[in-house]
C-alpha cells in the first residue's frame, strides 16, 4: 500500500470548527502567509463574518490535528490555491462540491 502524502505546516479554522460545535462547511485555500502555512481556511456551517471578524474565534491548527477534527480534509490537502469547496454531509455521506462550478469532487479510487 502506497504511504499517503501529508502537507507539513498548519491550517487556520475557526474555533466553533475546533472545538466541535460546528460542522466544517466551507473549506479553502489562500495564498500562505509564511512557510507554515498551508494556506488552507475552514469555516464552520454557522459561523457568520461577525464570528470570524473577533480574533479569539480564529485558531492556527496543525494540519495533523485536521485529521481528527475532520479526516475528510486531508484527502484534499494536495489541491492548488484558488480552491473552493463547501463540504457537505448528508444521506450520500460526506463529499465536497467546487462553489465555483458546482461539480461534485471524486473522492479517492472513485471513477
């Protein structure tokens, strides 16, 4: 079985997300801010610009810890900057759209 390619560095989301009290809904990459930034951002299903707008609701987490916050995450740590997804979990389970075009993302060893 191949070893899977994990970005270093971290990954700024806001606490509601962190914590649990939220679903992570909007997730997307920026341009980084140094070199341990991975440029990734993720926005909880609530979260308003209010909530984001006050410094102690945003955190700078390790990208590993995203694997236990939400592992779906790390399937997608490799895309460029300029993505854009909305993260949905519903009766077809988890999976992310592009909010640009739409379309649905494969996941892993889907055709």
């Amino acid at each position: 079985m191949a070893e899977k390619k994990h970005t270093p560095g971290a990954v700024i989301m806001t606490r509601s997300v962190f914590q649990g009290q939220r679903k992570a809904r909007w997730v997307f990459r920026e341009k980084a801010f140094d070199r341990n930034d991975t440029g990734w951002r993720i926005v909880g299903d609530g979260d308003t610009q209010g909530y984001i707008n006050h410094e102690e609701n945003i955190l700078l987490v390790d990208l590993k810890t995203i694997e236990h916050v939400e592992p779906i995450i790390m399937e997608i740590v490799e895309l460029p900057v300029g993505t854009e997804l909305e993260l949905h979990d519903d009766e077809e389970g988890k999976y992310f759209t592009d909010t640009t075009t739409g379309e649905r993302l494969r996941r892993p060893g889907q055709e």
